[in-house]
C-alpha cells in the first residue's frame, strides 16, 4: 500500500467514526409540539406540587381531547423535566403511540402511553405501566434512568403526579431498577391475584445491578395501586429501566 492510498484510508475511516459519533452522541429532535401541549406543559409545571383542597386541574383536557381523544392523562415528575401527557390508542394499535407523536404524526419520538389490553384509563389497576422512549434529547423518559440512577434520586425525585380530567393521583417513589425486557403485565398475568404484586417488587427487589435503588422502607401490599414506568436501558436495548412508584392520595 502506497502512503497516499494509507493516507485515504486512514481520511475515509476518520470520516466514518465522525459519522457514527454524530449519530450516537447529537440530541435526536422530533417535531415542535402543539401549542396546547406546550402550554399545557408550561401550566402543569408552573402549578409544580403545589395541592389543592378540591380538584382543580392545571390543564385543559377538552382542548387537548380536541387535538387527539386518545389523550386521557398527564405525568408530572416535579423537579425533573418529564412532563407529558400519557395516551392510549382507540384503533386497535396498542402499541400506536411507539412511533406516533401526541397529533399522531409518525415518529420515532413517540409518546407515553399505556395499553389497553392491560390497563384502563382511570388508574384502578393494581398495576399501571407507562412506557415511553429514552430519547437522547430527553424528551418522553429521555432522563428517567439519568434522574434516577443520581445518589440520594429518591428523595429528590420522590413524588410522581398523574392529572386526569376528574381527579389527581400522587405517587410515591420506592424504586428503581434495571430488568429485562419482560412484558411484565402479561407474566404476571395482570397482577389479578393480590399475591403477585409485592412477588414482582421483590423479585425487582432482589435484582442487583449498579442502578439498583430501593427504599426498603416503603411496604407494597397486594392492595396497593402501583405505577410503573419502563424506557429501554441506556446500556442495551434489550433490557429496561423501570421506576415504581405506589398510590398515596387521591383527589378528586
């Protein structure tokens, strides 16, 4: 090999390293919301964790209904900014809103969304899941595994509120963990018996890895109301994060 076919050699494979870097490490961009998702954004985060007496939600959910009637709640980590309306597909599609944004424009960027094969949309369940993607600009669960992978992140994170159009519900934060990329509704058969549900926070419980936290404190009994929330884990595609959370108070 001559010096000059060595030096494009070495100038093409540059050029590819440059490539792939820009693809892994530059934040991926979605479409600009609509107005009344950022507003309602801009609302739900000015109103922070402060509670009311009687229900008074910060968002207009008829206008977000308006946009898209699959809109039927909203997620609020106070301190983060994971801030987002959650939705569930009427087509038939559970998984629609995995690559469909909130006015249902296709797109990697997805939304939080539960399905309806396991879950309704009153939060009654034993156990809800969200799901949403690990985007690398940090939108949807973009900073879940950032946030709460910190030291002391259950504290600081505690309180996770969820806004539906009757009533608010306020979680509290126990948990989180690495796991596999389980269907958990589905193995644990929707946690129809009552056994099963302080079964799965042990087993998640007793699931070492280095971001492993738990707050051994907190004690889940099968009467409690569990939220669940899984994006896919930085380090393998194959695997999740999950942060559990289990219902406090209601009001509404």
């Amino acid at each position: 090999m001559t010096r000059r076919q060595l030096y494009l050699l070495l100038g093409t494979v540059s050029l590819v390293l440059c490539i792939v870097c820009l693809i892994l490490f530059l934040p991926d961009r979605g479409p600009q919301k609509p107005l009344v998702v950022r507003q309602a954004t801009t609302q739900v985060a000015e109103r922070g964790s402060v509670r009311t007496e009687a229900y008074e939600s910060p968002i207009d959910f008829q206008a977000l209904q308006e946009l898209n009637e699959d809109i039927y709640a909203w997620l609020y980590i106070p301190g983060s900014e994971i801030n987002h309306p959650v939705l569930q597909s009427s087509n038939g599609d559970y998984d629609y809103y995995l690559t469909h944004t909130v006015d249902r424009i296709e797109d990697e960027n997805g939304c939080l969304f539960t399905e309806y094969q396991y879950n309704g949309k009153d939060f009654t369940d034993p156990v809800t899941v969200i799901y949403g993607h690990r985007r690398r600009s940090g939108d949807m669960f973009g900073q879940l595994q950032k946030i709460y992978s910190e030291s002391g992140a259950l504290e600081t994170y505690r309180e996770v509120i969820v806004y539906t159009p009757e009533k608010e519900l306020r979680y509290e934060v126990f948990g989180a963990s690495e796991y596999t990329k389980l269907h958990i509704p589905y193995a644990y058969s929707h946690f129809a018996d009552p056994d099963s549900i302080p079964s799965f926070v042990q087993e998640l419980r007793s699931y070492h890895t280095m971001n492993h936290q738990f707050d051994d404190s907190v004690q889940v009994s099968g009467d409690d109301r569990i939220l669940i929330l899984s994006t896919c884990l930085s380090q393998n595609q194959d695997q999740r994060f999950l942060v559990l959370a289990k219902l406090v108070e209601e009001i509404g």
